[in-house]
C-alpha cells in the first residue's frame, strides 16, 4: 500500500510537471505566431481612423492567412501541397505590401499634413507676438510703466488744484481758452489723458501677449516636416550632392517601400523562423543512431518480458537497451527496425497507449513518453514535426479462440 502511494504521488508530482511544461510551450508558440503577425497588423490600424475598421480588419486577415499559407509551404511533405500553398503565400504577399505600402503613405502623408499645420500655425502665433510686442513698446513709450489708476488721480489732483480755471474754461473747452496759463493747464490735462489711454491700451495688449504665449507653448512646433528625409538630406549635402525638394520626396518613398517589405517579410516569415527556432531549442539536435559492438552481449530482458528479436544486418538497430522494462516490452510486441523507415510521434504515441490499455499501464502524458522512448530510438524535430528513424510499426494480429474437438 506504501508503495502504491508512493507511485501515485511521483505520477501526480509527474503529470503536473508535463502540464506546466506544456503550457508554457502553448505560450511561446503562440507568442511566435502573435508578435510577428503583430508588427505587421499594427500598420493596419494605425489607418483605422482614415479607412474604416473593415479595412483594417481585412488588412490583418491577409496577414494572418499569409503567415499560415508560408508555413505550411515550409513543413508540408508532399511536392503538390507546398507548391499550392507557396503560390497563395505570393499571392497574399503581394497583397499584404500592397495594403502596407498605401497604409505607410497615407500614415506619412497624414503625419507630414499635421507637422506642415503645426509649423504654420507657430509660425502665424509669432508674427503676431511680434507685432503686439511693437505696439505695446509704442504704447509704454507714452505711458511709461504707470498704471492707468495712477495717471487718472494725477489727473484729478490738476484739475482740483486749478478748480477755477478748469470751470471757467468749461472743462478745457477750446472755445473758451483764450490766456497763456489756461493754454497751459488745458495742455498739461490733455498729455494726461493721452497717457491714460496709452496705460490702458499698453495693459491690454499685455493681456493679448500672455494670451499668445499660452498658445505658443500648448502648440508643439516641430523642427521638420519629415525628420528622416532631412537627415538624409543633410548627409547628402555634406557629401557633396544637390538636395532639392524632390530629391526628399523620393527619399521619403523609398523609405515607406523599405518599411512596408520588411514589415510583411517580418509577419508572414517570422513565425515559421520562430516556431523553428523553438523546436531546435526544445528538441536540441537529432540524436545520431549508434550501432552497438558485436561482440557486446545483448541486455537480458526483463523477468516476464519478451526478449527483442534480432534484427537483420540491414536494418537499423536500435540503441542499447534500457532498464526500461515497459519500453522494452512495447518495442518487442509493436515495433520492428527497419532502415530508412520514419514513424511520426503522434502514431507512434496511440499505438503505446492501445499497448498500455491492454496491459493496464498508464500511458502517461506524450511528453513523458517522448523522454522515455528517445533512449532506445533516434527522435528527430523535423521541423516542428517530430518522427522517429529506422522504426516501423509492426502489425499484431489479434488472437482468436477456437474450439478443439476432443
């Protein structure tokens, strides 16, 4: 009974290990199928707002069929099948840079629009700081920093000083000044005015330069239009070379060409190079077949397990035996070595568990069978694909009951 609990919780302790295992590797394949297509889809929506959602959303469907036409081009066996799937994969291909190719111009175009109207608009904000920063400075020339409220009690501290002239002039009427002091007293009242209206229309225009300034720092005021096409603009002078408007203009079309092929090669190629990389990483280098000595004895099977038969010269032997006595006894039952032959993993992983059912063993996980298997038979990635070499699946006939007459 220990013992059995003791099995029970290593197979536990096992399986949970497999299924962590195996959900990471669902995670990094999924991320080697999203980040690519994901570079590659966000210049579609990028354009969501100038062609609609539907577009966009198409847009990332070519991508994505495209991406799945190229790997399947890469990992199909038969000749027909990856030509068929090459040729839709050009064809999404063409269409994939055609859509990222608009949808980079008029991103660019838009961009370029939008930095031309902020430069214009900075431009127009400083033109008319300049000239109210003018007419104030004309307008301080006459009213000097005193503020209005201060030249008006001037104001009506002269005329309180000179109650009777004032009155008997009517309030500086022109008319009615005839003496040099009343010229004198209606003249001083009269800069005194002037400088009031200066103070006033000076403070105003205060106001209006504050206002101004407030826009200029809200708007933002890029140095250049198209940064990229300037840079190379510049180096281009530098080495020599006449750089016109033009010249700029192809620069910034061979600039969306250059963006919009490597940003298609990225997402329809990039998760087959991935998903390939990931299968190279997890299942490392094909194991070389090793044939053992012939003088070496053959490993004695198993107390109750079938021995392996013997394989003849020109078939593939397998690895030297294992203290694995369920491995071996599937071998002995279900396989034969054949040289050249291939099995996939996933026939290879329903024959165990058919085999483990009849003799009522838990098959375990594929994974755990893989780790198992691999030390008898050479395990090859292929591609993504995994197989293993020199094995054929070896037909078992069912035995029959048949009544012996006595």
């Amino acid at each position: 009974m220990a013992k059995a609990t003791t099995k029970g919780t290593q197979q536990d302790a096992t399986g949970g290990r497999h299924f962590i295992a195996t959900l990471f590797a669902t995670l990094v394949v999924g991320c080697c199928w999203a980040i690519p297509i994901g570079v590659a889809a966000k210049v579609n929506l990028d354009t969501v707002g100038q062609l609609g959602a539907t577009w966009a959303a198409v847009g990332i469907l070519t991508v994505v069929l495209g991406a799945i036409c190229i790997h399947n081009a890469l990992h199909e066996q038969g000749v027909a099948k990856k030509l068929l799937f090459a040729a839709l994969a050009l064809i999404f291909l063409a269409i994939n840079f055609s859509n990222a190719l608009a949808n980079l111009s008029l991103h660019s175009e838009t961009s370029r629009d939008t930095k031309r109207t902020a430069q214009e608009t900075v431009a127009t904000l400083k033109r008319q700081v300049s000239q109210v920063s003018q007419a104030r400075t004309e307008q301080a020339a006459i009213a000097g920093n005193a503020t209005p409220d201060a030249i008006e009690a001037e104001t009506q501290a002269a005329k309180a000083t000179d109650a009777n002239r004032w009155n008997s002039t009517e309030h500086c009427n022109p008319e009615r000044i005839t003496a040099g002091p009343s010229r004198t007293f209606c003249a001083n009242l009269a800069q005194l005015a002037a400088k009031l209206a200066a103070a006033r229309k000076r403070d105003e225009l205060d106001t209006k330069l504050a206002q101004l300034d407030g826009e200029l720092k809200k708007t933002p005021a890029p140095e250049s239009v198209d940064s990229f096409a300037d840079t190379v603009a510049e180096m281009l002078t530098l080495a020599g070379y006449e750089v016109d408007a033009k010249v700029k203009k192809l620069i910034s079309v061979l600039r969306d060409w250059a963006r919009a092929g490597g940003l298609e090669l990225i997402g329809e190629f990039g998760p087959s190079i991935l998903l390939s990389l990931f299968a190279y990483l997890r299942q490392g280098r094909p194991e070389q077949v090793q044939k053992p000595a012939k003088s070496r004895a053959a490993a004695a099977p198993a107390k109750g397990v079938p021995a392996i038969p013997a394989l003849p010269e020109n078939t593939s032997e397998p690895n030297a035996a294992s203290d694995d006595a369920e491995i071996d006894a599937f071998l002995a039952t279900c396989v034969e070595f054949v040289a050249g032959s291939y099995v996939n993993a996933t026939p290879l992983f329903a024959c165990w568990q058919t085999w483990c059912e009849q003799h009522s063993i838990d098959p375990g996980t594929q994974m755990a069978f893989s780790k198992r298997i691999k030390r008898r038979i050479t395990r090859e990635a292929n591609s993504g694909r995994p197989r293993y070499a020199g094995i054929a699946l070896r037909t078992v006939d069912t035995p029959r009951l048949r009544v012996v007459s006595a």
